[in-house]
C-alpha cells in the first residue's frame, strides 16, 4: 500500500492485495463508511491516521492473519460473535452439532446442557435462541476464552452460566441431558496446522499436543468422564475430524453408549458423533 488519500484508491489498491471483498470489509470498518459510500463517494477524504491503520491491516491480512480477527468478529447461525486470537473463528461444520443438540433438547421441558471447551461461547448462545427453557452451562480452560464468550452471551442477552476449568473439573456432582463439545481433535504435528490462517487460532484449541498421537485424547476423556456427568438417558454429542467417526464410535461403545451414530456436514464428511447413555434413552432418541 502508498497511503492513499481517498477511500476509493484504498479500496483499488488494497484489492490487488487481499481481494476486493476483504478489502472492503477492512475499509468499511476504519473508516466507518458504507459499501454505498465507496461506490458513490469513492473520492471521500482519509485521515492520516486511517490511512495507518488501515494499510497495516491489509499487511496482516497479506501475511496471513485471519480475516476475522482483524475485524474482531464472524458470523455462525445467523449471528455475529466477537472473536479474538483467544478463541477458534467458528465454522459452518459446527452447525451439526448444534442442529443434533437443538432437536434433542426440545424434547425435554428444561434441557440441562452443558458445552465443554465452549471457546467464543457460540454454542450454547445459539442453543438458548432455539431451546429457550434449557438450562445451559459453558466451560473453558481458557480465562480469556470465556472472557469473549461472557461478551457475546451479553450482546444476546443469554443466561449461560459460565464455569472455569479443564473439561468435567468444575462440574463434580452435577447431570446433564445433553453433554455437547467441539474439542481439540487435529493430531499434533499435522500439516494442516501450518496453512489456512490456523497458526493465528489459539492451538490449544485445535490440537491436543500429544506427541505422535490421532487428535482422540480430548474426545477420548470427554467420553469416558461422561457417565458420571448424564443424567439417565442423556446424550453426548461432539465434533471431531474428518477421518475420525469409526474410532470416535468404537469408544462410545466401549463406555456403554448405546444409540450410537455418525451425522454428516454440507460436504458428506461425518462430522459429529454421539451416543446416549442410560436406561431410558428413548427419551430423547431420534
């Protein structure tokens, strides 16, 4: 970028670097205009200081820093949450596992629900929308992590109760219908982690960090701490990688899950796993 003067040479110049989209959406964001202002005042003036900030975001945005982060929000389900680099920038996959969580809780008067690793808190805000009886409870490792989430879950206005520690830690005594998560499950060392704006996301949040491992120890502690955390009947829901829905399986049988089963995202990929555990599971079956 030269430091352009004018909204419209910013938008021209900063297009042949990141796109006339991304371009856009950074422009739109410093300088408080519209699209409407670009494209019917493209000659409107840039202070010195907009013209800073908005050539280094371009750069950021050139070096690979996620779109989303630099506009410190995303969207998932219709809404937008904030975001920062203490929380992973949701994705559409994710929309299974809150679709699956949804159908089963409108079949109780008032679902108790906990997300574990809730990150930006996504899922239990869209699950108050929908299931407006649940009883929703959100838990991270991550104090800065549920900083954001207590952010969004205001902007919304949803009552979520908001608990610190490390999966079922902060959880000891309590029964929940539906347990849900979407853990870390990509193995560490995968190649993935080096492309597509991942370096930028909290890691913890992506990888498990075992050594030479599959990604299955985060899925692995949550199913086998489950049975001491569902209420008769109640389910475990969670998303893991594309390649990992046999083993996820294989371990809800060997706890004693029952209703086992695989859904698939838009792309035909099974993307969510889970089971219900207990004596009258047909309760919440389907």
């Amino acid at each position: 970028m030269s430091g352009a003067a004018s909204i419209g040479e910013a938008w021209r110049q900063a297009s042949r670097c990141i796109g006339r989209g991304e371009a856009r959406s950074l422009l739109e964001m410093v300088c408080a205009c519209s699209h409407a202002d670009l494209i019917a005042h493209p000659e409107r003036a840039m202070s010195e200081d907009q013209v800073r900030h908005f050539d280094a975001l371009v750069a950021r945005r050139e070096a690979g820093e996620p779109l989303a982060y630099l506009l410190g929000s995303a969207w998932f389900a219709g809404l937008e949450f904030a975001v920062s680099p203490a929380v992973l920038i949701p994705r559409p996959d994710t929309e299974v596992l809150v679709n699956l969580a949804a159908e089963r809780a409108a079949r109780l008067p008032a679902a108790r629900i906990v997300d574990l690793g809730t990150g930006s808190g996504i899922i239990p805000i869209v699950l108050s929308r929908r299931c407006p009886a649940a009883v929703l409870t959100a838990v991270d490792v991550s104090a800065a992590a549920l900083e954001v989430a207590r952010g969004n879950a205001a902007r919304y206005g949803a009552a979520i109760r908001f608990l610190e520690g490390d999966w079922y830690a902060p959880l000891a005594g309590e029964r929940f219908d539906l347990i849900v998560s979407n853990p870390p499950y990509i193995a560490d060392g995968d190649p993935h982690l080096a492309g597509d704006g991942l370096p930028f996301e909290p890691q913890g949040a992506l990888t498990d960090h075992v050594p030479g491992g599959d990604g299955m120890a985060c899925l692995a502690t949550i199913i086998d701490g489950a049975a001491a955390h569902l209420s008769p009947g109640g389910w475990l829901l969670m998303e893991h990688g594309y390649d990992q829905a046999v083993k996820v399986r294989e371990r809800l049988a060997a706890a004693g899950f029952r209703e086992i089963a695989s859904w698939r995202d838009e792309a035909g990929i099974e993307r969510v796993s889970g089971g219900s555990l207990g004596e009258i599971a047909d309760r919440i079956t389907g």
